[in-house]
C-alpha cells in the first residue's frame, strides 16, 4: 500500500526531509506560474520547472526551467510532479512524467478525456506510481507541505483526514473545520471526474492507519458509487475513528451532469439517496450543510470518548 | 454527449452491426415517404434522450395508411419527462424469437470497460435478469472473450457466431469513439438465429468531443447553452426562478441543495469555474438576463482562485449597462472579499456573511 506520508515528507533520515521537492509541469503558463508561486509562498520546495522550448530560463529568477521531465528529473531528483497543462495534452504530460521516474503525480487539469486517464492509470500501475486527480484541486498537509490549486487559509494542521471529490467544498468545510478548532492531518482531493487515480477508497486505505488520526471528513457528490464503496469498507474493518460525510447534489435532476464530468445520476446509480442509506449504514452522520460538518464530528468525538 | 436513439443506429451501421430497416423523420410529409419505401407493418419510434419510451405510449405498431395518418401526429406531438420528440424514427416489424441484453460500459468503480450481457433483455437494466459481467480493460475484445460469453449466455449455432460478432463490432466502436456507454437492448433472435439490434442507447465523453468532429452533428446545445462552454462555464437550466451561481460545480450542487431544502426553486445551475474573470462573470449575468423565468439571482463564491472583487466589478458593470435588473443575493468568501463588499455597498446586490442568510434573503426576497 502507498505510504502517501512517507512520498509527500520523507523519513526523518532522508537530507531532505519535511522538504520534499516538486516539479511543476507548465510552469510558464498562466495558471501554472499563478499557483507556482503561491505554493513556493507556501513553503513547498518547487525545484524545478518544466516547458518545453523554455529550456534553460528561470522561474521567478529562481526555480530553473527544463524542456523535458527527465532533465528536471536527473537535475532534482524530484519523485512528485504537478501538471497544469490543458486538458488535450494531459496524456502527453503524464506519460512523459511517469516515463521519467515520477512517483506522486498530481493532475489538475479539468476535461481530461476518461480514455486519457485510463492510459496514464494503467502506466501508473505498472510504474508503481501514484496518480492523485484529474480534475483535482491537490493533495496537503497542512502548515508543511501543498501541491495543488488549493487557497493557504482555510487550512491549519492537525489530526482531521478530509477527502474531497469536489474543490470549492474542501475549502469550505476545511474552513468550518478550521475555526471550530479542527486542524487537518492531510486533505486529499479526488476530483470531480468518472474515474480517479486516487479514489476514495485508496484515499482512506491511505489516512486511515494515521496514528494520531482524531477523524475523518468525506465530502462527495452525485455521481458513481466511490462513497457506498467507501462506507461499505468502513463497515467492514470495523473503522471506530469518528467520521462525518457530506454529500452535495441532493437537489440536482437525474441524467444531468452537474458540472463535473462525474456528478451524474444514471437511474438510481449515483444518486444522492444511495450513499446517504449506505453512509447511515456505516453509523456515519451526513450532513446537510457544509456548515453542519464541524458540528457533527463534534458530537461524534463525544460519543467515542 | 447521448446520442437519440436513430444516430446510434447509424453508427451501428456504420460498424455493420445487423439492423432492420428503419428512416427518421420530423415532419409527417417526411413520415409518408419512409413509409412507402419501408412498407406496412411498421413501428413508429419517438426519438428522444431519455428512456421509458415504451410505457408513455412513444412506440406504436402501423399496419395501414389509416394508423400512419392518426399515430403519427400522436407520437410526434409527445411530450415523455419534460422531452419533445427529437423525431420520429420508422422501423420494419420484425418475427422475433427470443430478446437478449449487451452492454458495454465504463465501470467508474473498477475504472476500465465492462461487458453487461444477458440472455433475458427487453426491460430496463434495472430488471434486467441473469447478468454475465466481464471486464475488459480499455475496451478490447478478442474473440476468446466473446466466445466465452456467448457461452454463458448458452447461446448456439449462427445466433452464437452473430453474437461474438456484436460484441466485437460494439466494442470496437465504443473504444473508437470513447463511450461512456453502448446499449443494444433489446438485441433480437430473429426466426433464422441472426442477431439484430433493435434499440441503441449510446453515451459519449464529452471531454474527448475535440477528437470527434464526425460526432458533432448530434450535438444538441441551446443557444445559451452554447454560450456557456465557449466561456468555460458549466450550465443547467432548471426550472424554479433563483438562477444560483457560484464557483467550483461541488459548491454549486451544495448551494442548489439548500436553496431546495430553503423552499426556494432554482432557475439553473451555473459554475463559473477556477478562470473566472470581469468578462466572464458578465457574461454569466447576461445568459441569466436571458432566462425569463428568473426573478433573483443567488450568488455564491468561495474566492482562492478567484478574486471576488473581479465578480464584484462584473456586477457592477451589469447594472450600470443595465443588463441586469434583478436582485442578488450574494455570498462571497475568500480573496479580497472585503474589498469586494464595500464595492458593492451602494448597489442592488446585497452581501451577506454565510451562505444560509444569504439563502434565507433570497427565499424571502422572492415571495416578495
């Protein structure tokens, strides 16, 4: 199983521990340079660039730029890579990222074609090598470490593993979490797409052996079965560590995608109802705001204490 | 994008999967003339996106010039959950023997294609007996495997070669044109032991349309539909009179949740993504002015990658070209939020704190 800790901060014998560096494919584009420098802000440890024909130049007079993956590879080191490159040359980028060595790779681009992902996947499995999104806004561990699209504010560290398929709501319910004094162990972000490199499952396989871990936020969305999935699994390890879901897409129409290539209902698969039933199943309270999250998990830590 | 029901079966033809005579129409001028050159029996199939034609009275038999005259109009002029009639597809009867069921779909869980085949088809997947579920990677489909279900599926002699056949021929299209989903239900024994396809239900990616220009012709897109994706939005309409707009689609659904569970009736679903800017903000104001139905517009913004004061301007702008003569109710969060509030202190947008007040001003505000 992925030790996703160990890839994202190292062991405490490594030279660069809790400093792990990362390469930044599109470094130039405008998007790419955007959060390029607020993950620098940050404090991750950006070591390198990657556009090619730009080759040569440096990023904020600082982080040097190669054409290829391999060269800011060979130059860094680096076994985690960010992708911000449009959808249509995702495949090209991933491949070559994988090709090179790449062990955390995290995608962010929206509209990959699911063929496109399915390819970069089934490389992945052969490389031994993590995929988080696409569609993702990025994995953190909050106050050390952020590789993603994410804003600095509504996250604090702490013992609180947050899943999200959905961007905008990991911010919001991190931010709730936040000032109802819940700090974030690591948040990972799914994304909104049919199929995940990291899906949830994997994601919890992944936190839930965190051994200071106080609780577990799951925010999903219509769309596909990844949340019965994951629910039918806590059920079945027995998982005592309080959580809480959130769900959004209650409201939405069936057979309409919501926005996400991913959030649609097909007949009942993928419906709002079923993950709830399945959530409730698992003794796992679902939300009805994102508002409501922090006060849950509150009430379910008073439960197990 | 899915496909009616008479374009999937051109490309079934396309990929020489059997099918029975059959011509679309829209108009009953067009009707009569496929009518002749089919000959009675026939059946008339209203083709529209959604299923459950069946039952809603949307397949009718045709033995005479008589039935053409009155079914037609009939089947044309339905309307089956909120659908029009698209057109109107004329297909040969058919001396069936036996109904079967084939599928191949993307398995999101499993995350590769998987083959849904059954021997007892004809009803929705849903009751759809006796499943044969085999998966298939990315889509390939050697004979071994088609042998192997066909097996299963206790399938003999011409019907058993038809259908490996099929499967082949339906996968390969499935794979050639990145689906998300391809259904032949029911897929027909005739009396020899040929297999025919007598409905199709096909599903694209989307996100793969700029490798198919060939598909774009079944493309269906209001126009203000078409103007959202050219500016990088997501939209549905719906049919309430709160248009809801925010960033991010998961912050969409949840804000459309509860404005629902408020009593309030959405209008649409707007997501103006992560690359929101003054133009395109605006833009969303104007597909939302040309929204009749909508009566006020909640808004709300979780700011990170979007500044909130480039959605503050937008409004700003909308309502001194006076675009918009709605009122907002809007919550924004994030990157210069405060600054985005004193912006719009003297407007007819009103901010709010959270997301809930917001909700509860828009409710009332409308009932107004």
């Amino acid at each position: 199983m992925t030790d996703i800790f160990k890839l994202l901060k190292g062991t405490p014998e490594d030279s660069d521990y809790k400093k792990k560096g990362v390469i930044v494919q599109g470094i130039t584009g405008a998007y790419g340079s955007l959060h390029a420098k607020n993950m620098i802000t940050y404090g991750t440890n950006i070591v390198a660039g990657v556009t090619p024909g730009k080759g040569g130049q440096k990023f904020e007079d600082k982080v040097p730029i190669y054409n290829t993956v391999k060269e800011a590879v060979d130059a860094s080191g680096a076994k985690i890579s960010i992708i911000f490159v449009p959808a249509k040359f995702f495949l090209g980028a991933a491949k070559e990222a994988l090709e090179a060595g790449i062990k955390l790779l995290v995608a962010i681009p929206e509209h990959v074609p699911v063929r496109d992902t399915m390819e970069v996947l089934d490389l992945a499995n052969k490389k031994g090598a993590v995929i988080i999104g696409p569609n993702t806004p990025g994995i953190m561990i909050p106050e050390l470490i952020k590789i993603g699209i994410m804003p600095a504010t509504p996250f604090k560290a702490g013992k609180i593993a947050v899943l999200s398929k959905s961007g905008t709501l990991l911010y919001e319910i991190s931010d709730a979490l936040t000032n109802a004094g819940f700090g974030q162990s690591i948040t990972i972000g799914i994304g909104g797409d049919p199929i995940n490199g990291t899906r949830m499952i994997d994601a919890f396989d992944m936190v839930k052996d965190i051994p200071d871990l106080e609780g577990l936020v799951v925010v999903g969305e219509i769309g596909g079965d990844s949340e019965e999935i994951l629910a039918q699994r806590i059920i079945d390890i027995g998982f005592k560590k309080p959580t809480v879901a959130y769900i959004a897409g209650r409201a939405a129409p069936k057979e309409k995608r919501m926005g996400h290539a991913g959030a649609i209902v097909m007949g009942t698969y993928g419906s709002a109802e079923s993950k709830v039933t399945m959530f409730n199943k698992a003794n796992i309270p679902v939300a009805k705001r994102p508002s409501q999250v922090p006060v849950l998990l509150a009430g379910k830590m008073q439960q197990s204490d | 994008m899915r496909l009616l029901e008479f374009q999937a079966k051109e490309l079934f033809r396309n990929y020489g999967i059997n099918l029975l005579p059959s011509k679309a129409s829209t108009t009953i001028e067009e009707g009569r003339k496929h009518a002749k050159e089919l000959g009675y029996p026939f059946v008339i199939k209203i083709q529209v996106p959604v299923g459950g034609r069946g039952k809603a009275g949307g397949i009718q038999k045709c033995q005479n010039d008589d039935e053409f005259e009155l079914k037609y109009p009939q089947v044309l002029g339905l309307t089956i959950k909120g659908e029009k009639a698209r057109a109107i597809l004329l297909e040969k009867m058919a001396d069936i023997k036996k109904e079967l069921y084939l599928s191949l779909f993307l398995n999101r869980s499993k995350r590769c294609y998987t083959i849904i085949a059954s021997p007892e088809g004809g009803v929705e997947i849903e009751s759809v007996k006796n499943q044969i579920i085999k998966e298939v990677g990315l889509g390939e489909v050697s004979d071994q495997v088609a042998r192997e279900v066909a097996k299963e599926m206790k399938l003999e002699g011409k019907a058993a070669d038809d259908f490996v056949d099929t499967l082949q021929k339906l996968a390969k299209l499935t794979v050639e044109k990145e689906a998300e989903l391809a259904e032949i239900n029911p897929l027909a024994i005739m009396q020899d032991g040929s297999l025919m396809a007598l409905d199709g239900k096909f599903v694209t990616d989307d996100n793969s349309n700029f490798r198919h220009d060939e598909l774009q012709k079944y493309q269906e897109k209001t126009e203000i539909e078409e103007r959202a994706e050219k500016s990088g939005f997501s939209l549905v309409e719906l049919d309430g009179d709160i248009a809801v707009v925010g960033n991010g689609a998961g912050l969409v659904m949840s804000t459309l949740d509860m404005l629902s569970d408020n009593g309030g009736k959405p209008a649409c679903f707007l997501d103006v993504g992560g690359g929101a800017t003054t133009d395109s903000v605006y833009e969303a104001l104007t597909l939302i002015s040309k929204m009749n139905r909508v009566k006020g517009i909640l808004v709300n913004l979780y700011g990170g990658i979007v500044k909130t004061t480039v959605v503050a301007e937008a409004f700003l702008k909308a309502y001194d070209d006076k675009l918009i003569n709605l009122p907002v109710f809007a919550r924004l969060k994030g990157t210069e939020s405060d600054k985005a509030k004193e912006m719009l202190k003297n407007s007819r947008t009103k901010i709010y704190d959270s997301v809930e007040e917001a909700i509860n001003a828009a409710v009332m505000g409308i009932k107004k």
